[in-house]
C-alpha cells in the first residue's frame, strides 16, 4: 500500500518506518526542514530504541522517505495518517491548529481518493472536523474526490514504541464505512485478527482519551496509597504486591513514584477533564488525578526539607534520572524539573546526570545558575549533601554504593522510584528516604 504520514514526532515516525517495514510504500511529511534533513541522513531527532535502524533498513530498501512537502508526500497514496502533534492550549484543552491546518493542506492538494485517518490524540468529535476543513477545500477547488476519516490511535509508550507498534495488545479502528474498515485492516493484517478492534469513530476517540485516564488514575490512586502509608507506618512496596496479585487489579501501572509525566499522561487527562466540562460535567475523578500528581512531583523535596530543615539555600543536591522515564530523552512535565526548579527556589544548587536527556535539560534550563551538567553519575555526586534519584534508568539500579559514600558529603539518598531496598541501604549507612516506604526500623 502506499501510504503517507504526516509529523515525524514518536507517533509519526514510528507508524511510518515500522508501516515500512511491513513492505508498504511510505513517505513521511514535517514542515521542520532541519528534521527532514536530518532524517534523510537516517539520524533519528530523539532516542528510541531500534527506531534508527528500521529507518535506515527502509530508507536505503526505497521503501521509506522524508519530505517537507505535503503534495509530494500525498501523492500516490490510499491512506494518509495524521500525527501531528495536539498540545494541551492555555485552558487545558486539546489545540487542534495543527490537526485541522493539515486538513486543510490534504483537501487543497489530495488528486486521489484517500483514506485519512487521524492518529493524533484528538478529542471526541474531531475527525467530523478534519472531514469538513476536507470537504471545505475540495469544495473551493471544485473538484470532486472521494474520500474517507477514520480514526486509529496510537498506544505507543515511549522507550518500546518500536515493538508497542509490532506487537500491541490491541489497534483501534474507528470508521463507519466498510470499505475504510478493509483497507485499515488490510493494513494490519500483520496482527492476529482478534488484535483489531473495530468501532464507530467517537468511541475510538475516545477510547484513547479512556485509556490513558485509566493509567493515569492508577498511579495516582498508588501513590495516594503510599502517602497513607508513609502516615500509618505500613511499606507501600509490600502493599502492591499484595493487590497486584489479585487478578482483577494487576501489576501494571500501580507503581508509586514521584509522579507521572511524558507528553500523553498529563495532556489527556486535562483534555478529557475539559471536553467533559464542556459538556457540562465536572468530572471529579479526572480532578483528583492530577491533583495527585502535580503534588506528588514535590514530594522529594518536602522530603528533603524535611531532613534538612527549611533552609537549603547553599546546599548541594544530586539529581540522578531527567527524562520523564527511563530510555527516552523526552522531557516533557518531567518530575526532575519540578524538583530542580523548587530546589533552586530555594537557593540550593543541583548537580545532574541522565544518560540521554542531558541536551534536552540543558535546553529546558538554560541561564539558570546553580546548575551543573555532568556526563559521569558518580562525578554528579561529588560534593552533593543529597542524592535525589527521580528517574528509574537501568545506570541507576545497581550502582557502587560504596563509591556514592565516599563521593556525597553526607550519604542521604531520596529515592523517588523505590529502586532500593531499605535494609541495604541503612546496612551500607545511608540515610534513606523512599517513597511511601518506613525509613526507620
Ligand atoms: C503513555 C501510555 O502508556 C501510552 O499507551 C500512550 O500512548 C502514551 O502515554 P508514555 O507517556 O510513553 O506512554 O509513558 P508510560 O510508560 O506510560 O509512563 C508514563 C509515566 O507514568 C512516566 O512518568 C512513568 O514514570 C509513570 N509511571 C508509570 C509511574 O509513575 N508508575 C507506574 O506504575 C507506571
């Protein structure tokens, strides 16, 4: 099939390379000529694990190809995918500029029937909107061309979006035509059939919207969980096993932490929040989750204010982990620059280290003084009278603790990933603080 994507940001690139490999014809658009430039030289603008190499497999194959040019990137194809990006707009909701601007861009330049489908995170309703900015321009060329949206979201974590898109657990198809729901499904043909749900658009949209609330909700009721742990004395480690076993609850997302981040989490939840308010409900469920979690990202530093006292100014923090989790270098509503911010507030200085979001930090605090970038983890640690672990990368997991001992001027660990175990660490004479977990006993 040929097909055409258009924004090469996660969802986009990952769709077209791995669309690619399963032998399909693939062009990919962006506006960014750098970006274009770059990924003609199969260098990948972020990490992503394995998502280099399918690139250049398909590139140097024919199969795969970058253009900043929407009619060149149409052209030929039967089904268009738009993935560019939905930011959350000053009041939360979901800013559909770029969505509908290609819309409109496809309607103005499309010389075939095409199947569009939007694979962007859109709130519910949207892909009437995309049909009508369509309509509106083929109008305006007066030519007619059939054509078709229909809705696909995306599941992909970021870290294993890769095999996310290999292997999901399932692939949405919302459309009410039957024909689109063929040419989709041809399209995933690559899946066990049972894989491939099909449904009418707004519950695909939605069902996007409902997943990721659900994840969301679930970290944030966790870590709800180890706050009264914390009060009542019991190990919120423990207490997640005991309801993980229990098969209607599960393991997944009920790990306690220093809050979620990442482009999706906290956008779709205010999106949700402010498409049900705008039907005139208050959703209070949606409310409490992120109340959860944006206080939930200052943890770590009430903590260490707690050991500290009130006035850190002068002291030296590091800070191990920025990405918003571990194998990516995305930024985006990260823990570590909440706490890197309150830090600074308050007149301390931070050290920091990741293994790959480093240019991203640099970027996101650049002119703030007080901060150091350093490329070693146990040189991050030289001097600080804290060490604030805030993102889970495998560097971390088994570190030398001995080595971290001799580095720190006082050994107090602030674990916000509950990455190590309690005993250990008093055994090896830390001062150890975790996340809903006793630190004495
Ligand atoms: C998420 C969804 O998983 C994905 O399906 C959707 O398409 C996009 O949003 P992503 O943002 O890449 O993917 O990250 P994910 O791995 O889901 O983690 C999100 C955040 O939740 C991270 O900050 C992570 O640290 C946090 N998290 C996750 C927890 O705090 N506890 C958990 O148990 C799981």
């Amino acid at each position: 099939m040929r097909i055409s994507v258009i924004g090469t940001g996660y969802v986009g690139l990952v769709t077209g390379a791995c669309l690619a490999g399963f032998g399909n014809r693939v062009v990919c658009v962006d506006v960014d000529q750098e970006k274009v430039r770059m990924l003609n030289q199969d260098r990948v603008p972020f990490y992503e694990p394995g998502l280099e190499d399918i690139i250049r497999n398909n590139r140097t194959a024919g199969r795969l190809g970058f253009t900043c040019s929407l009619e060149e990137g149409i052209r030929g194809a039967s089904v268009c995918f738009i993935t560019v990006g939905t930011p959350s707009d000053v009041d939360g909701s979901a800013d559909l500029q770029y969505v509908l601007a290609v819309a409109r861009q496809i309607g103005a330049h499309m010389e075939e029937p095409l199947v569009v489908v939007t694979k962007s995170t859109v709130p519910v309703g949207t892909a009437d909107k995309v049909r009508a900015a369509i309509r509106e321009e083929l109008e305006a060329r007066g030519v007619q061309i059939p054509f078709t949206v229909a809705s696909n979201p995306e599941f992909l974590r970021e870290g294993a979006a890769v095999s996310d898109f290999m292997c999901p657990d399932r692939v949405v198809i919302g459309t009410d035509d039957p024909a689109t729901e063929e040419t989709l499904k041809e399209l995933y043909s690559f899946l066990p059939p049972e894989k491939v749900l099909c449904m009418d658009i707004r519950s695909s949209e939605m069902t996007k919207y409902a997943a990721n609330a659900m994840l969301a909700t679930k970290i944030s009721f966790m870590n709800e969980m180890a706050r009264i742990c914390e009060l009542v004395g019991a190990d919120v480690e423990k207490v997640r096993l005991g309801i993980g076993s229990d098969s209607r609850i599960g393991y997944a997302f009920i790990s306690p932490g220093c809050g979620y981040g990442g482009s999706c989490f906290p956008k779709d939840v205010r999106a949700l929040r402010h498409t049900a308010l705008r039907h005139g409900y208050s959703p209070r469920i949606l409310q409490a989750v992120e109340d959860v979690n944006e206080s939930q990202k200052h943890v770590i530093f009430q903590k260490i204010l707690r050991h500290f006292g009130q006035d850190i100014s002068g002291l030296t923090f590091a800070i191990w982990g920025l990405s918003f989790k571990p194998n990516t270098s995305d930024m985006r509503e990260a823990s570590s620059v909440t706490l890197i911010q309150d830090l600074l507030g308050a007149g301390a200085r931070v050290r920091l280290h990741d293994p790959k979001a480093m240019d991203e930090a640099r970027h996101i605090l650049e002119g703030r003084s007080g901060v150091t970038f350093v490329e070693d983890q146990y040189e991050a640690i030289k001097g600080a009278q804290g060490l604030a672990l805030v993102t889970e990368w495998d560097v971390y997991k088994q570190p030398d603790f001995q080595r971290i001992r001799e580095e720190m001027e006082s050994p107090v660990i602030f674990d916000g990933r509950n990455q190590y175990s309690p005993q250990e660490m008093r055994r090896l004479g830390f001062t150890y603080y975790a996340i809903g977990r006793p630190n004495k006993g």
